[in-house]
C-alpha cells in the first residue's frame, strides 16, 4: 500500500488495515492515511511530552526548595549534606533528560 492512500480496516480482525474495499469491514468508513496517522501520533507525543515537561516543571521547584528549606533549618551533618546534593544532581538529571 502506498504511503498517503486511504486504508479500510480489514474484515480478518487480525489482517492490518487494506487498501482493497474487497476485503475491508462493510459500512465502516475509510481509515485516515498513512501520514495523517503519522501526524497525529506526532502530535499526541509532542503534547504528551509537554504535559510530562510541565509536571516535572512543578516537581522541580518544589523538591529544589525542600531542598533550600531544609538545608536553611541548619542541616550540619556532612553525610546529609551529601545525600541533599545527590537529590541536587537527581534532579539536574531528569532536567537534561527532559530538555529543561
């Protein structure tokens, strides 16, 4: 099937979408082409790793200033001063791996 024809959901629910009426589900519309398909799965991902960007976003700024907060009560203990730069760098982490 060329890429951008109309496709027809198979009437063998295990067979994939055909280009031949002949062998497609009666009465169903036509399927949207290869590349519109493309272009909404996409456009799904995009907004999908926008919400995701956003969530982090928030988690961000609330463990960083838990962080700050609890740092600010008067932590002294070098060993929890180590753990809290280790979420520090956890969180630098997720923000290279999201694009932040």
């Amino acid at each position: 099937m060329a890429d951008g024809e109309y496709r027809f959901l198979h009437r063998d629910a295990t067979r994939p979408p055909t280009d031949n009426p002949q062998l497609a589900v009666r009465h169903e519309p036509e399927l949207v082409d290869a590349n519109t398909e493309a272009r909404y799965a996409a456009d799904a991902r995009r907004a999908a790793e926008a919400r995701l960007r956003a969530a982090w976003k928030d988690a961000h700024d609330g463990i960083t200033g838990a962080v700050r907060d609890f740092r600010a009560a008067g932590v002294t203990d070098r060993r929890v001063l180590s753990d809290l730069r280790a979420v520090e760098r956890g969180v630098g982490r997720v923000d290279q791996r999201l694009g932040l």
